[in-house]
C-alpha cells in the first residue's frame, strides 16, 4: 500500500526526560492505524507531532500529500480528546454552517447530520448537548473542509455503551465511504481488534509493537492458546498461584500456554478441573502477556 505519513526517529523531552524514544513507523493511505497504550504511554505527545502542534527534539514526520510545510492543515481534520466549542451559544447547524464557510467546504452538511444521526439535534445549542452527542459533533466537524487524514484521540472516551458502538460504526463509514485515512489514539484493546488494520502500541515512551491486527493473532494462535475452566473445589484455588491464572468470574480462569494438552492434564491433576475449554488468544490476552500491561474489567490497559 501507498504510504502517507513516514515517522522516523521521533523522540521528544520532557522535564523528566525523554517522554517518546526512536519511533519508526508508517501510516498507510486509506487505513486505519491505532495507537494503543495506557494513561502517560505517549499516545496524546505522539499525535500532537504528528499534527504539528508540537515539535519533536529529535527525528521527522514526512506527509506524502500534495503539500507544503505551511499548509498541512488544509489536509487533516483532527478531534481532540478534550471537548472545546469556541460558539457554544450557535446550534448544531449553524456551527457546521459556520465551518463550512471557513473552510469554503461544498460537503454537504444535512447528509453529515444524518450520517452521525444528529439531524433531530441540528437546531439545539451545542452547549445544551449530551456529552455523547458532543463527542460525535466534534468528529463530524472534522470532515467538513473534507481532508485526506483523520486524527481521533480517544474518541469514544467516558462515552455510553450504545453511542460507544454508534461513534465506532461511524468511523468505520469514515474510512469505507469517505475514503479516508485515519490515525487513531485508544486504551481499548476491543476497538483496535474491531477498526484496526494495523496498531502501533506504546509503553512509557516506547514502541513494543507494530504490526497488521490480523498478524498478531494469526502468529501467536499459531503458539498458543487460552484454556478456560472451573475448580470443583474453592479451597483448591491456592494451587493455581503458580500457573499465572486469571480469574474471569466465580470460580472459572483462564491462562496463556503453549501446550494446552499438557497444561491440561497438570491441572487436573493439581487441581481437579472442570468444563475446561481451549480457545485461540485474543488481542487483550497478547497484550497482556506479552507487552506486560495489565487490563482491567472494561477492557482498558492500565499502567502497573
């Protein structure tokens, strides 16, 4: 695939120190590309490079448009994780209006509304909105000048599960029907198995992988896999300490190996299991094997 954006040798400083270390990747057009890491990984400092909003110490970011240094802006829209209306006092339309002749956009913005299902909101003061409606606003607006690339830093944040699964579909129609490339920043391993093509994880500063979403289950399914199963006994659960176990629910586990039919059997004998199940790995379960960040209930990467 054609390559858009060429980042290499990316660090910058801190006060602390180095806040990003010797990053190289490429973002290919017309995809969607995650950056996936935990709270202070350097997800929010790598996306400000990439979108000039601050200038790295060291390395480049090379754009591969028909575009000059000064006008990179006309290219990229970008929704930032912080929620900020300039005219909180305007509607819904007039806002969109308001970015339309800014931009001297021909989209149309009455197909826009409908597509983020914000048509019933159109005559409401965005100050008066729903954060959740807030959220989708902010993404629409960056497709109205109708640029190449799409930045999203934790756009489904602090979101409900139903306008959750709602901003994610419509990112999807971002790229499908709009033909746009779009980078993204996550915590939530699900979203990058469900909209990724490739990820880009972060670990305090530091890249520890970068690959297609569908090569990293591929490869490590091919070497391993997760048995779930229940302890007839409660009092037994001691025994499984020394099997790096964890416990989904009750008094049913799960655990990574790479010998499901020999793990098996040691655990019946330590333990005496029961309706024992083997299953490929997902995302959640690689990462938190082999990138060392811990998960939490929701699915999100925590820093431990």
């Amino acid at each position: 695939m054609c390559e858009i954006i060429n980042v290499k040798g990316l660090t910058t400083e801190d006060r602390s120190g180095q806040s990003l270390n010797d990053l190289n990747f490429t973002v290919n057009r017309g995809e969607i590309f995650a950056i996936l890491g935990h709270y202070g990984a350097g997800k929010t400092t790598l996306l400000d490079c990439m979108t000039r909003i601050n200038t790295p110490s060291q390395g480049s970011i090379i754009y591969n448009i028909n575009s000059n240094k000064e006008d990179i802006y006309k290219h990229i829209g970008v929704q930032m994780q912080a929620q900020y209306f300039e005219h909180p006092w305007l509607t819904v339309k007039e806002v969109c209006e308001m970015y339309k002749e800014m931009f001297q956009s021909d989209v149309e913005i009455t197909q826009l509304l409908e597509e983020f299902n914000l048509q019933k909101q159109s005559n409401t003061f965005v100050e008066y909105l729903s954060n959740d409606n807030q959220r989708k606003l902010n993404i629409l607006l960056t497709l109205i000048k109708d640029p190449e690339i799409i930045f999203l830093d934790e756009p489904t944040t602090n979101l409900n599960p139903v306008p959750r699964k709602e901003v994610l579909e419509n990112i999807k129609k971002i790229r499908t029907n709009r033909k746009k490339t779009i980078v993204m920043c996550t915590y939530l391993i699900n979203e990058v198995a469900y909209l990724a093509d490739r990820t880009l994880v972060l670990h305090k500063g530091e890249q520890v992988c970068l690959d297609e979403v569908s090569s990293i289950l591929e490869d490590y399914s091919l070497k391993w896999q997760i048995i779930e199963f229940q302890i007839k006994d409660q009092k037994a659960s001691s025994q499984l300490m020394k099997y790096q176990v964890t416990q989904l629910s009750g008094d049913r586990y799960k655990l990574l190996t790479s010998d499901a039919h020999k793990m098996l059997t040691q655990l019946k004998q330590d333990v005496d299991i029961v309706d024992e199940k083997i299953k490929d790995p997902t995302l959640e379960d690689i990462f938190s094997k082999f990138a060392g960040y811990k998960i939490d209930r929701e699915g999100r990467i925590v820093n431990e």
